[in-house]
C-alpha cells in the first residue's frame, strides 16, 4: 500500500477453531443481538460491523456511530 514504510506482524497469530458449528452458532446469535439493538433504538443503526468467533471467543470488527454503542453491544453480548 502507498506509504507503508514498514510492517510488523511479529504477534500475528493463527488460531484455528476448535468448535466450527459452535463458532458459528455463536456468532449467528451476536448478530441477531446486534441487529435487534438497531431495531429496537438501543444503538445508532448507523454502523459496520463484523462478528467472528473462534473457539467461543468473539470478535467484533467495524465502526459505530456512538461510542456508547460500543458499551451497550458489549453488555449485550
């Protein structure tokens, strides 16, 4: 990428999932979770997220709108 001086990715790591249909079971239920958050005007439905679970342990990746959001899908999940 233009600009890049340099990359550092001495602690990436690669994890395997244990549980593929547990991971993915998981991961369905967070999204409907966040989904319904949206839809009920807990959080801005003005977002980009991504959901991944690995081994139980959930990811989510994006953008929100409010940084209370965060909070809010957090003790939700």
């Amino acid at each position: 990428i233009k600009g890049v001086k340099g990359v550092d990715a001495s602690k990436l790591k690669v994890e395997k999932s244990e549980s593929y249909f547990d991971d993915a079971w998981i991961t369905l239920h967070v999204k409907m979770k966040i989904a319904n958050l949206g839809r009920d005007k807990k959080i801005s439905s003005d977002n980009d997220l991504k959901v991944e679970t690995t081994n139980g342990h959930v990811h989510i990746f994006g953008t929100v709108a409010e940084k209370s959001d965060v909070d809010t899908i957090k003790r939700a999940v």
